[in-house]
C-alpha cells in the first residue's frame, strides 16, 4: 500500500526528524515541537505516529526507541501542483512541500515570457500526434541532446553554451519540460535539468 502523506502528516514527520537522537525519539518531544510550532493536538500526533508505524516507516529499535525507517518510501502531494511526489524528492518552501518541478518554476528568477505560448504548443503537439523530439526546433533537438549526454545541466551552463540569454534558455526549456522531455532536480542548492525518465 503506497504511503501518501498529508499536510499535517508531513509536519508531523518534520518533527519527528527534528526530535530524532543516536538511538531514535521520544512521542514526548514530537508532541511538545508538533504543539508549538504548529498547534497540532497531542492526539492527532498519535494517530499519525501509529499510521507511520502501521505502514513501517517507524519502528522499534534495539534498544527499544522508536526510529525513523530511511528506507520506507513515501510520497507527498504537492502542495502547489497536487502531484504526487516521492518523499526524497520532495523540497520544503516557506513551510510548503512542494515537488522539484514546482520549486523550479517558483525559482525562476525570470518567468516563461509567454506561458500562453507553452500551453498552446503542449495542445498543437497532441493534436498532431507529435511524440518525443518531433516537431521541436533545431536548437531545442540540441540542447535536449546536450541534457540526455550530460545527464543533468544547470540553466546557466546552457545559456552559456548555447549563446543564449536565460530567459531564452528558460523558455527553450519551459517547452522541453511541457513536452514532458525534461525536468527539473534540485541537487545541492542548485536547480538542475535532467531527462524526464531520470
Ligand atoms: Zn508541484
């Protein structure tokens, strides 16, 4: 059974890492950090840690403490785009879990010129049955090829490479993502472009 957690589950598991000691935690400190920092019930804090367990993303240790299980994956709705996103590919935004596409587009110091203009060329490219490279540009074939060969770029190295502004670069890029060729990855504290199967 896939675990997707909730607004209020994904806080709660915020202060489960952040109560979270060598030898595990205690529901003490979870309660006490769930209450102040976001006025969670003590019940509600329960509930949830007995739903985690249930699914094994917490168990009980050696020494008899509670600990957070790395390897159960989980995934988080995105708060701004509602998809369902993997856990560890999840990035926390003024208090939001939001997934890496979302935090790259809230990241863009330039907007998409005219985001008009991506939606319209996502409808054309299904209309006219147009998959994977098909019907892109002679400069968006290059730099996908150039993302597929590198494995991940950062925005700036293509403007760069490509002799491009970054605004081009991001547009050239908003329809590779639309096309659902690429996405984005936060990597560090940079934001990197990779193949979307990747
Ligand atoms: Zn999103």
């Amino acid at each position: 059974m896939k675990l997707v957690l909730d607004e209020e589950e994904i806080l709660v598991l915020e202060c489960i890492k952040a109560a979270h000691v060598d030898c595990g935690f205690h529901i003490r400190d979870v309660i006490k950090r769930a209450k102040s920092g976001y006025g969670i019930s003590r019940s509600t804090v329960y509930e949830i840690v007995g739903y985690f367990e249930f699914h094994g993303l917490i168990k009980t240790n050696k020494s008899g403490c509670r600990e957070l299980d790395q390897n159960i994956p989980y995934f988080i709705t995105c708060q701004r785009c509602g998809k369902e996103t993997p856990g560890n590919e999840s990035v926390k935004e003024n208090g939001r879990a939001i997934c890496e596409d979302c935090y790259l587009e809230e990241h863009q110091k330039i907007k998409f010129a005219d985001p008009m203009a991506v939606r319209s060329m996502k409808l054309f490219r299904k209309q006219h049955g147009l998959v994977g490279t098909e019907g892109l540009t002679e400069l968006q074939k290059e730099i996908f090829d150039f993302i597929l060969e590198e494995g991940g770029v950062t925005p700036e190295k293509i403007s760069q490479l490509f002799g491009l502004t970054l605004q081009e670069t991001m547009n050239q890029l908003a329809i590779l993502r639309h096309c659902e060729l690429v996405k984005g990855r936060k990597l560090g504290d940079e934001i990197y472009v990779v193949p979307f199967d990747s």
